[in-house]
C-alpha cells in the first residue's frame, strides 16, 4: 500500500488531470484555469482544440501532443519532464481525461514511476447524461464506446443483457443505427434509452423513450454529433450471481486461456482478464509474468 500526499511538495513535478468543458465554456472552473496557467507544460490529446481553450482563458502555458499514436515516445518525454521537476496537466479534446482516451496510460506510467497524480475534476459526458436522463441513476456502469465490429458488438452486449445496473455507452453519428438494432436484438423493444447529444451546448437535446422508438427516430432524422446512450438495466436479471466460465482458473491459466482461444498476444489479453475481474491490469501482469 503506497500514500500519496497530493498537497506536500515533492522533487518531482505532479501530474495533474484536468477536467475542461464538454461544450459550454462557462463550465470551465477557476481551479482548472489556474493550474493550467501555473503548470510548465499542458499535454493535450489535439493541440489544435486545446489552443482554442488556452486562447479564450489567456493561458500562455506550451503545449505538447499526447494521443493514441504516440502514447510511448510522449509519454517518456512526459514521465522524463516529471522527474526533473516540470509540472504537467494532461486534458482531452473535452471532458475528463482517462475517460475514454489515453490519458489512463500516461496516469498508469506516472504511477509505476512513483510520480503523483492529481485529480482536477470537471465535466464529464456520460454522468451528464445520466443525471438528466429520468432513468435510475445508481448503480450504473460506464461502458464507453462498444466494439466496432459488428459480430464482436454483439457478443459484448449479449453479456450486458443480464446486468442489471443502468448502462452508459458513447456512440459516433455514423455507427447510431447498427447499434441501436443490436442493443434491440439483445435487450428488447421496450427497453427504456435516453440518447444525449451536444450536451451543454446550444442544441443540447435528450431523446427519450424506448429502443423501437429510438430506432424510428434514427432512420428518420438527420443524425449529427456523438450520443451518449443511457440504458435501463435489465429488472428481471436472476438475482443470483451467474458463474463466469473461468472462475475455477486462476489468473495466469485465465490469461493463458483467453491467448489460446483468440490467438491474441499477452497485452490484449491481460486488459480483458483484468476487465473481467475487476482488477488492475498491472496486477494481472504481475499474475501471469510470475515464474
């Protein structure tokens, strides 16, 4: 069990997490705007957004480039400016970061080097959602965006069928309909959704009614900027706990497994077992990588 402090001063520089608007920049609070004009260097997902941020509330701070396609080279540069005593704030396009962007790895190789890393909270997409959707609130589960293809979709909704938590997903204009059949297919006609879009923007709207009803509405409307879908969970589930296929296994025979049925390599595999579990990827790692 390691402590960390977040006010003592340290050596080494903090990594902070900054949340920034989803849309509204009224939203932005006086917090999120001092650290991101005391910090030595903002690690954005796309500079060209995050400029425009920095613009409106006069912060000078330098930018650097940190998204999915150099998460290694950035992120030692990044982890290499922190143990030399340089503050780093990492924010997204929108939102909180780690939520859905690689903003979790860099948080993760910042923990690994004993480095701190301080919450700045802000908004966030799908609770937004949530609190305003009129569907139970709690407890949830956040999903994010579900799997591109459409038979690996499936076979990931068909496990949430059963849950009975209120479930949050991201969705692309593009993609709305397929989606929106395969949630029907697994869940039901009249299963109770709420779609969200440009949320605390101008045309802020909230869809609500059930899955037959939100596939009309898609194939009758003009579908522009991403939802956020929220689902009601499923009131009939068993409410015995359902025996997962790999409780008898152990962590590395799980992992060990899952590489030999989808020919997949270690990584891919030590991120679905540790989702599986509800464990830490690293102890997972730990776990398998064990002599």
């Amino acid at each position: 069990m390691t402590s960390q402090k977040s006010a003592e001063e340290t050596e080494a520089g903090k990594l902070f997490i900054v949340g920034t608007p989803i849309g509204n920049l009224e939203d932005m609070t006086f917090r999120a705007v001092r650290i991101l004009q005391e910090a030595d260097f903002i690690a954005a997902e796309d500079t060209r957004n995050t400029i425009k941020l920095c613009n409106h509330f006069a912060i000078q701070t330098p930018l650097i480039s940190y998204h999915e396609h150099n998460t290694r080279d950035a992120g030692e540069k990044i982890i290499d400016y922190l143990q030399n005593g340089k503050d780093i704030a990492i924010v997204s396009d929108a939102g909180m970061p780690c939520i859905s962007d690689p903003g979790a790895d860099l948080v993760e190789l910042a923990i690994e080097h004993g480095l701190a890393v301080v919450p700045v909270p802000g908004p966030n997409a799908a609770v937004t959602a949530l609190v305003a959707s009129g569907i139970t609130p709690q407890p949830f589960l956040f999903w994010g965006f579900l799997p591109r293809q459409k038979k690996e979709q499936k076979a990931q909704l068909a496990k949430l069928q059963r849950y009975e938590e209120t479930l949050l997903f991201y969705e692309a204009p593009h993609r709305l309909k397929q989606t929106l059949r395969n949630l029907a297919e697994q869940f039901g006609d009249e299963r109770r959704i709420v779609m969200a879009r440009e949320l605390t923007k101008r045309f802020e709207e909230l869809l609500r009614g059930t899955l037959a009803e939100a596939i009309d509405w898609a194939d009758s409307n003009e579908i522009r900027g991403e939802f956020c879908l929220v689902l009601e969970g499923n009131h009939e589930a068993p409410k015995e706990q359902i025996e997962e296929w790999w409780t008898g296994l152990s962590i590395k025979e799980h992992v060990e497994r899952i590489i030999e049925q989808r020919d997949v390599r270690s990584k891919e595999a030590i991120k679905e077992v540790a989702e599986a579990r509800g464990l830490g990827k690293r102890e997972v790692y730990q776990a398998y990588h064990v002599d």
